[in-house]
C-alpha cells in the first residue's frame, strides 16, 4: 500500500494533518528543539508541566529532558533527510519517523514506572485531539456558510470532527509505510469507513434536516 493510496483514503484534510504527529513530536522534545517548532521557554514549561503531572522525581526529570532533547535532534535530522531528498517518499519519512519514536519511547520506559509512561501516553494524545479539533474549526469555516451552522453547532462539531480526524491519521501514521496484502488493505479500508461513518453519524446528531443535506451535497462536492 502507498502512501498516495492512503491520502486518498482518509481524504485530503486528514492526510495533510498527518504532520501534526510530527509537530506534537517536536513540540513535546524538549529544550533542545529545534527553532522551527518551538522556543527554549515553551519546551521548558511543557517539561515542566510533563513533571507535574506525572509526579517526577528530579532525577527523572533531568533524564526525561536529556531524553526528548535526543529525540527532537534525531526526529529533525530525519525529516532533513527526506526533506532534502530529490524525490520524496512519504511513506519511507513516516516509517523512519515512527523508527525514531520508538526508540524515544523505548528510552522513556527505562525511566518512568508504568503508570507514569501511560499517563505521558495519554497526554501526547489529548494534545493531539484538542490539534485535530482546531484544524477541524478551520474546516468549519469553509463548510458554515454552505450549511448555514450557526456559531454553537460550530462549537459542537469541532470536537466531533477532530477526533474523528484524529482516528483516521493515526490509522494513516501507522499503516502508510507498510506494504499490505489485499485482505489486508480491505480490513483497513472497512476501517477508515467505520470511523468515517460514525463521525457522519455524530455530525448529523447535530444538524437540521435542511443541513444535513447541505452537508451531503457539500461532502460530494469535495470528491470532485
């Protein structure tokens, strides 16, 4: 399977917000990272919030620093590499990305307890989703005027399709650099369908009649 065959899959929207996991990354590397994606003040209050939450010790503290720190070099000397590359695959950017992730997150098991590396786990996640939720408000912006939404169907929606988008780039993330075998790729795209249809189902929940249908002509009119 291609990337190109997923991008299509999850629609043009979630596969443009695959890079929010490589973003998070960086943001959540610590005071290493490099410029273009956060500054020295922000990463140090995001440890120090990591700390605070996860209760760590000082020790833990420092190593966990030391830790994203490699992490946010290695993940920037990665993208650079693909980056630079005279025809870039996506899909071999995302396998070394989650190469590198891995190993940070192999490092970080080393050091916190169990409770502590899910509690980091769960944070990474609602990072993600409130991410999702913001790109789902730009998306809203085009699609208000067409459904005639008003401010606090808006307010209702973002979360519903953010993480909805959320489901489908992460199915993305993990799946784009695998080649799948045919069942494979059909269990998949029964997948993709599944998360699709039950964010339909909740956006629907939300809207009118009349809107519902403004929705349906203005999700066809995005085939195109």
């Amino acid at each position: 399977m291609t990337f190109k065959f997923w991008c299509t899959q999850v629609s043009r929207w979630a596969a443009l917000s695959v890079l929010a996991f490589v973003a998070i990354s960086l943001a959540l590397a610590g005071p290493h990272a490099g410029s273009a994606f956060a500054q020295d003040d922000d990463t140090a209050e995001i440890l120090a919030e990591v700390q605070k939450k996860l209760e760590l010790s000082d020790e833990q503290t420092q190593q966990v620093g030391a830790a994203m720190g490699k992490y946010a070099k290695e993940l920037e000397a990665t993208l650079a590499k693909h980056e630079n590359a005279e025809e870039p695959d996506g899909a071999a950017m995302i396998g070394d990305v989650k190469k590198v992730r891995d190993e940070y997150r192999k490092e970080l098991q080393k050091i916190l307890s169990k409770e502590q590396y899910e509690g980091y786990l769960a944070m990474v996640e609602a990072i993600l989703l409130e991410m999702m939720s913001d790109v789902a408000e730009i998306r809203l912006m085009d699609i208000q005027p067409k459904c005639t939404l008003t401010d606090e169907q808006v307010a209702q929606l973002a979360p519903i399709m953010g993480k909805g988008m959320f489901d489908m780039v992460r199915l993305l993330f993990e799946n784009a650099d695998k080649k799948l075998t045919a069942p494979k790729k059909i269990k998949l795209g029964k997948a993709v369908k599944s998360i699709q249809s039950d964010m339909d189902k909740q956006i629907n929940a939300v809207l009118t009649e009349e809107q519902q249908k403004a929705y349906a002509a203005y999700k066809e009119a995005q085939k195109g």
